[in-house]
C-alpha cells in the first residue's frame, strides 16, 4: 500500500496507527516535505487536496478513510488473493 500524508495530519495518524496496528506494508510518502509528492497525491485523489490519500495493492484509491473504509478495501483484496481478512480494531 502507497501512503501519502503528513505528520500534522491527524488523519494520517490514525490511518498510519491503524496501518501499523493491522501489520499492513506500507510506503509512506511525506507531502509536506516534497511538493511533487503533494501534486501526485491531488492527482491520484481525482484533484482533491485532502490526505491521507492511499492506493492499495489492487488499484483502488482511498481519500480520508475511516478505519472501517481501511478494512473493507484490505478485505476486498485478500479475499481476491485467497488471505484471512482483517478485523477492524
């Protein structure tokens, strides 16, 4: 999973914690230290300027989610792989 965001972001801390919490690979992307990270975050979030953005393996795009939205698109894509789903915690 790619995740853009940035340390002010209370968002992002909390997609982050849920992230780390739920053993989830990630590559975090800081959009505050890098302006062409910031633009590619815009680009991929269909112009919207809000983060945390994150691409999950397969494809799909999640602008501020909430825990329960992390899980959903995790379960979608392990259930395509054959994998146990995650549980919100």
């Amino acid at each position: 999973m790619t995740f853009f965001g940035a340390a002010w972001c209370v968002d992002c801390r909390r997609a982050k914690a849920w992230l780390v919490r739920h053993n989830v690979p990630f590559t975090s992307i800081d959009t505050n230290a890098d302006e062409e990270a910031r633009a590619t975050a815009e680009l991929i979030a269909g112009g919207r300027a809000n983060i945390p953005v994150l691409v999950a393996p397969h494809g799909t795009v999640l602008v501020e989610p909430t825990n329960m939205e992390l899980a959903a698109t995790l379960n979608s894509y392990r259930r395509r792989r054959g994998a146990a789903p995650v549980r919100c915690r």
